[in-house]
C-alpha cells in the first residue's frame, strides 16, 4: 500500500510538512509513504491548457495520485479556507471529472496553524471540495494548534495528544484503503 | 342491462420477466426550485404469481447505470456524496406483500440503496395481460412511491443564497414496468 501526502503551505519549513512527515512515521511497516513536492511547479488552472499531453507538473500530480491508494492532504489556513494554490492543483487533478484520479479514492485531511485553531475552517473547506471532486472523505481529523510549540527542534512532533490524533487519522486511511488494495491484487 | 364486473384481487399466474426495450426506472426530486430527474438502465426486474394469487416481485440496478443529462451529474451521483458505486454497486427491491383491487396494486417491499434496506410502499396500477405481436402475453405495471434519501445515507446539500438546501430529501420513484411471460 502507498500513501501520497500532500501538503497545502509551500514554505520549506512548512508546519504542514512537518505535520505530514511526523505521519508518516506512523504507517504501518508495509505501508509506503511519498509526499508530494511539486504544489509550487503547477500552473495556474486554464482549460485551454487542459488537453493532452497534460502540463509536466499536471500530469505528475495526476499521476501521483493515481498511484496511491490514499491520500492525506496537510492544509494550513489562509483567510478562513485553504491556499489557491492547494485548490488550483486540485482543480487539475479533478479533470476530466467522472474518470479523476480522486474519484472514490479514501483521503484525509488534517491541519495545523500557528493560531489557537488548527486550520479548522480551512480543513472544513477541504473536505467538502474534495467529496464534490468524489473522493471518499474520511472522518477523522488533527487540528493542530499553535504549531511552534508542537515541534522541537529537529521538527519532530513532540505533542502526544496530537500524535495519537494523527495515528488515528492514519489507521483510519490506511483501512479506508484496504478494500481498493485487495481489489487491485 | 347490467353487467357484472369481476372483482380482480390477484395477479395472472406466471412468471414475468421485464421488456427492458418498454420500460423504465425514474426517479425525481425538487433541486433549486425545480425538478431534477433520472432513470436507472439497465435494470432487472421479475414478478412471481403463483396459481393461489400469492405474487412476489423483485428488481435490481446497477449504480453504474443511473442516468442523468449531464456526465459530470452522472459522476457526481456515483460518488460517495450519493450512492457511492465502488462500495454498494447496486440498488436492489424485493416485495414482501403484494395486494390488487381491481385495476390498483400496492406493493410493499424492502429498498436497499447504499446497503440500507428499508420497508417502502408503492401503489400504482395494473393492466390486463394482452396477446403481443411476437406470440407472448404482457401486461403494464406501474408503480409510484415516495422516500427519503437521507435515511438511505444520501445526504448531500448545498445552501441556497436563501440558506436554504438546494436539493430536497424526498425522492418519487416511479417504475413503468411492461412484463412478459416466460
């Protein structure tokens, strides 16, 4: 089984990356875990430019997803809902609509902000963009809250409330998973 | 002169299968002020009447084949915000009681959509088995019924300007059926 991470913030030291990395310390041995760097590289959603072959960075992203069999999505919150740039690569990968590489696939959505929130209403957002794109929203979900003190030094995750929250998550997505795996066998 | 009419509180004996070429499977519910309407094709359905009267009916669809006028519609019913095809790929329908009085037919029977079932009424109408074209007897079965979708696990919306939901919960199903005898 492979798990894709995606995380909506850019920066290098994204509190969102470190979020997905700290996850993916908690697969399963038997699960892989990739997390996708190309969000920078998309362009910006144009439908005269959605033919084939699709853009390079496009394509990477569709294929990325198709080739995993869950994905966990890290979004920070930039004015009470997700980056653009987050949803412009969704915007890509949701073409063309009944056959994207998103349709039914098991995801999960968790956040983390430097605030007193967790990027909830951004997380909200996410959820609902993604069940409208058809994927299988899972329910459970991290609202990581004021992020720097959640994280030491080597950006490990040094919350245990947190970290059992993400574990959840996880176990969840990885069992969400587990039918399309058996199938694909 | 006065003639009698025969109280028709049965089925004809047989077993019938369903003319998929005459028939159809709809479904309607208000969106946005208006109606939105699809079918189900291909479907299966087949009556059961035993020489006593005693009938049963049973039906399938595949989720794959709900129909509406837009592909990207299509998808969207298929998805996990409505029947979720991957993991409750059919809609299936078996009676548990079937009553006639004359040309009127109530069905009662289990519903399972998205893996619930759940007990639903159909009333509708019945007509006289007639000799077709093509050597074999038919007759037309119509049935309408009423349910709520959210109760199956259907429960997307989206708010109006007005805040209210733009998709409602009761869906009418209507099944046209033309059945033929084996």
């Amino acid at each position: 089984m492979r798990l894709l991470g995606i995380a909506g913030s850019l920066r290098k030291e994204s509190w969102n990356l470190k979020l997905l990395l700290a996850a993916a310390e908690l697969v399963p041995e038997d699960v892989e875990f990739e997390v996708w760097d190309g969000l920078k590289a998309v362009p910006p959603y144009d439908e005269d430019d959605d033919g084939l072959p699709a853009p390079p960075p496009v394509a990477k992203l569709r294929a990325a997803i198709a080739r995993a069999d869950a994905v966990l999505v890290a979004t920070p919150e930039y004015n009470s809902s997700f980056p653009g740039q987050l949803k412009n690569a969704l915007d890509w990968a949701s073409r063309p609509f009944a056959t994207n590489p998103l349709r039914f696939k098991p995801v999960a959505v968790v956040g983390a902000s430097t605030g007193a929130f967790g990027a909830v209403w951004a997380q909200a957002e996410l959820r609902k963009v993604l069940s409208a794109i058809g994927a299988r929203v899972i329910e459970g979900d991290v609202a990581l809250r004021h992020a720097p003190e959640r994280f030491d030094e080597h950006a490990r995750l040094v919350d245990e409330d947190v970290r059992e929250q993400l574990e959840e998550v996880v176990s969840e997505l990885v069992e969400a998973a587990m039918p399309r795996v058996a199938v694909a066998a | 002169m006065n003639t009698i009419l025969e109280s028709r509180t049965t089925l004809t004996p047989g077993t019938w299968s369903v003319d998929a070429t005459h028939s159809q499977i709809a479904f309607a519910v208000d969106y946005m002020g208006g109606t939105f309407r699809g079918t189900f094709s291909p479907f299966a359905a087949t009556l059961t009447v035993a020489e006593d009267g005693t009938a049963s009916l049973v039906g399938s669809a595949p989720v794959s084949g709900v129909r509406v006028q837009d592909e990207n519609l299509t998808a969207h019913l298929q998805s996990p915000d409505f029947f979720d095809a991957e993991q409750a790929p059919e809609i299936s329908f078996r009676s548990t009681a079937i009553e006639r009085s004359n040309d009127e037919v109530t069905v009662d029977g289990d519903l399972t959509i998205r893996g619930t079932s759940l007990p639903v009424v159909l009333t509708g109408t019945v007509g006289e088995p007639a000799e077709d074209p093509y050597g074999g007897t038919r007759f037309s079965l119509r049935l309408d019924g009423t349910i709520d979708r959210t109760a199956f696990g259907l429960d997307w919306n989206n708010p109006l300007p007005n805040g209210e939901p733009a998709l409602a919960n009761d869906v009418t199903l209507t099944a046209e059926l033309y059945l033929v005898r084996n």
